[in-house]
C-alpha cells in the first residue's frame, strides 16, 4: 500500500518464461497484487509463474465487488445496475480463466488467456480484475523486465497523492534517450507521438508508446475497457478513451531500457498502417462524442470546415497540376485564385480548431 490505498500491477506476457522471474522477484513490497496475464503463451509462462505460488499470501484482503450483495432500496438502483453492467461485461473481453484458488488473499494472480488477445486484451483483462476488486491505483510492468521497477513509486505517487486518472512513463526526455533507444524506435515513437496528441486531445504528451503507466480506479470506471484496442496500438487507444471521459493524465521521466534479455515481438512495418488507421478512427470518435453528442464546441465545426474545403479543394490542385504538364496550356487564372483562397481559408480554419483544441484540454495536463 501507499498511503493506505490499494497498489495493483498488471504485467502483460506473453512467451517471457526467460524474463518474469526477474519482473516478479523485483517487484517492489508495496505493491499489493501483482496481476500476471498469459495472452496464450506458447511456452511455460505459466508453469515458472506458478512457482511463485507456493508461498503468495498477502497480508492484505481484496474482495470482489461482484460478490457483495447489494440490497435494494429505492436509493441504490444506480448501484445495482452498475454491478449488473459489470457482470455482464466479463463475456466481451478474451476468454479467460484465473489459475488463483484463493484471489482474495494471494498477492499473485495469474490468469490465463484461452487464446491469443494481443497486449491490449492482457492488459485489458488485468485492468478488468483490479477494477472489479476497486483498486485505487493500478500500474502496468511488461513480462520482458524493460521497467525498472524502482522508478514504479514515482509512477504511481501522482495518482495515489493527487488524484491523477493517469500517469505515464517518458522516455524521451531523459538524457540517455538518444544512445539508448534504437534510432529506428526513436524516430517512429516520435512520429506516432505527434499524430496521437492531434488524435487524443493530450497535447502535451511526447511518448505516448510508453507501456510504464498507472492509472486511478475512476479512470477504470469512466472507459469501456473491453473496448480498448486488443494490439499495440493500445496506448493511443486508451488515450483517446480517456480524453473523452475528461480523465488528467501527467507524464514522468523515466530511464528507456533495452538489452536486459528481452526479445522485442514488435513488427514496426506490420503495426504502422494499423495504428495510423486507428489514430484516424479515434480522432474522429472524439470529436464526435466529446465536441458534439456531450457539449457542443466551435472547434468541431472548424475542423469540418477545414476537411470540407480540403476535399473540395483537391479538384482545383488537380486541374492545376493537370494544366502543369499539358504541353502548351496556359493555367486558368479564376481556377489558381479559388485554389489560393480555399488554402488559405482551409489553414486558417485548421489553425483556429486546433488552437481551440489545446486551449480546452490544457486544463487535462497536470
């Protein structure tokens, strides 16, 4: 515990029998449970979890808030319809199934992945547990041992001491982030960076594919969570569902580790186009859901503006590049002024949305 409040980590694995004995003997004492979800691993993840079994208890009791019996009155509706919705939700996640006799007094869970989810799905499943045991603040370490879980504490202390929704991991800014990230995942954790604050609404965040993360019990309350992107590109999901929910969110400094053993499973090429096509998705999700369904704001309408007058002024560029190469035509001059007007008024439409934007989720950034 910190502070009395309740400290869960979720470790997503998949084939890391080599790493997680590392992950789990380092985990620092006061973390409460320690949530290991096997996304249907091809080798003994499990059976080396396992060991650890033997001597788990933990000197803190967790019930199940789907197993408190609710008696109704004519106040508590709300209540048991929102334990219902909770119940009924476990049938939308990755099928699964919790190896654990004892959850309440173990300080490891282990649950199993009947098939293959993704990342996504195991931490989704993991957050899924400690939402229904309501932890206060769940932290999430990968199974391969690239978190230093010394640093866990001052991921989680915004949320336990502030009441942060959501505390990331940056480490891009500090100092060694150059020499020690692989230049290629430099470059594209920067580029994926810049497209998911304009898809998020989180501006002032810089590296958003950090997996080191904690997050409060309201947060996980306020998004779908089986609705959150079951591969890697995960992390910008849940931004965007957290932007929506009006959930803050800080990000600290934290040391980028590479070369302790781990064997990185990522396909920069295969999950590029993917998560560019999510971030579009999730862009649009949210102007809709956030600056139209729940409060109207002028900015949705500019960045409407802005796309209307791209699209149509993509007819005028073509007819101008078409004169361009068209031996002895002469480019017509009202179709170069139309062009030049609907750039211009296009951009500025552009700029004044997203300055709206920054300006109304400012207050997010903690």
């Amino acid at each position: 515990m910190l502070n009395n409040k309740t400290i869960a980590v979720v470790v997503p694995c998949y084939n890391e029998s080599q790493q997680i004995n590392m992950v789990l003997d380092s985990m620092p004492s006061f973390v409460d449970r320690i949530i290991v979800v096997d996304d249907a691993s091809k080798d003994d993840t499990v059976g080396t979890v396992m060991k650890h079994l033997q001597d788990n208890s933990s000197p803190v009791t967790l019930k199940s808030l789907l197993k408190t019996e609710i008696t109704p009155t004519i106040y508590n509706r709300a209540d048991i319809e929102v334990r219902q919705k909770s119940m009924d939700e476990i049938k939308k996640f990755t099928p699964s199934e919790v190896v654990n006799k004892n959850q309440e007094n173990e300080k490891i869970i282990v649950i199993k992945h009947l098939e293959n989810g993704g990342v996504g799905a195991a931490i989704a499943t993991g957050y899924k547990w400690c939402k229904d045991h309501n932890i206060d603040c769940t932290a999430v370490m990968a199974g391969d041992g690239q978190m230093d879980p010394d640093e866990l504490d001052g991921i989680c202390r915004p949320v336990i001491e502030e009441g942060i929704d959501y505390v990331k991991g940056n480490r891009l800014i500090h100092k060694s982030a150059w020499v020690i990230i692989p230049r290629v995942r430099f470059l594209g954790n920067s580029i994926l960076s810049i497209l998911t604050k304009i898809a998020s609404g989180y501006w002032g965040i810089s590296d958003t594919q950090s997996g080191y993360t904690a997050i409060s019990n309201n947060a996980l309350n306020s998004v779908p969570l089986y609705e959150i992107y079951k591969r890697y590109g995960m992390p910008n999901d849940l931004l965007v569902k957290l932007n929506i929910a009006f959930c803050t969110i800080r990000e600290v400094k934290i040391k980028p580790i590479y070369g302790v053993g781990e064997k990185s499973k990522l396909n920069i090429l295969k999950v590029s186009l993917p998560i560019l096509f999510l971030l579009i998705r999730c862009f649009f999700k949210r102007l809709q859901t956030k600056y139209l369904y729940r409060s109207f704001h002028p900015l949705y309408l500019l960045y409407w503006v802005a796309f209307i007058i791209a699209i149509i002024n993509s007819y005028f560029l073509y007819q101008l590049i078409a004169n361009f190469f068209i031996p002895n035509s002469k480019t017509p001059t009202d179709y170069l002024i139309i062009f030049i007007f609907l750039t211009i008024s296009g951009f500025q439409s552009l700029l004044f949305a997203m300055w709206m934007d920054i300006q109304d989720n400012e207050r997010l950034s903690k």
